[in-house]
C-alpha cells in the first residue's frame, strides 16, 4: 500500500503524533518513512527605520533553527529504530513551509504525506493561513491528516 510516507514534523506535541502515526503506518505496510522539518529563512526587513542584524548574527539564528530542526528529525529517526523502521532524517530550509513539504514528497518519491493540522478555526484560520490546506491543496499524492 504505502510504501514510503513523508511526515512533516516541527517538533509540537502535535506533530509528534504524527511522527508516530507515520512510523505506525509504515511498521503494519513494510513502508519506510521521511521525516522533514522544514527551516524558515531569518526575516529581513527592508523597511527605514527597522532594525537590521549583521550577516554573522542572521547566519548564527538560522543555524540554531537548523540545530532544532536536525534534533527534531533525528528524535524521530530514533523512535523509529525502535520500531523496526527505516527513517531518513531530512531538513529543508524555505520560508514556503507547505511548497517544501510537497516538494520533498516528489524528491523522496513518498507515495503519503502525513502531517498534523493544528485545528484553527474562524477568522484565526483566515488570517494564519493554513499549512496543512495548502499542502491539501497542491500535493499530487495522498495526504493523511491527523489531529
């Protein structure tokens, strides 16, 4: 069935439950998993009067949230090791969270994305946008929400 599922992670309580529903899935399918954190780019704002960090202090930033992102994916790699599955541990650095997450399904050739919707609703779901929508919106392969 499935054979190999991308899960999209950034760590939350919530995600989690998605990690382990992805590593759940593959275990009863044989499948493997692709865990993906997705890194945003450090804000630069072009604005007079706003403040502005040196190159050296943006590139320190962006590497700690790099630094998060490995440990989030390598957490998942090792939950997945005790489970019998085979995980590759992926980070990709893009401010367009949700055009990462379906590009890494068409890199690693998943067949599933499976990712956690964080149930916004109302006007909050209006003005936040929705990552997991527009990720249902675009994917070309299956996408199994949890929540």
């Amino acid at each position: 069935m499935y054979k190999k599922i991308l899960v999209a992670t950034d760590g939350s309580t919530l995600s989690k439950k998605a990690v382990r529903g992805a590593i759940g899935l593959a275990a009863a399918t044989g499948g493997s998993v692709v865990a993906l954190y997705v890194v945003p780019r450090y804000p630069v704002s072009y604005f007079e009067g706003s403040i502005t960090l040196d190159s050296t202090e943006i590139s320190r930033v962006e590497k700690q949230w790099t630094d998060k992102g490995r440990e989030v994916v390598e957490r998942a790699q090792r939950e997945a090791e005790a489970a019998g599955v085979q995980l590759k541990a992926v980070t990709a650095q893009s401010d367009l969270v949700a055009e990462a997450i379906v590009s890494a399904a068409k890199k690693h050739k998943c067949d599933l994305i499976t990712m956690a919707s964080h149930g916004r609703k109302g006007i909050k779901r209006l003005l936040l946008g929705s990552e997991t929508q527009h990720v249902l919106a675009n994917s070309t392969v299956p996408v199994l929400v949890l929540r």
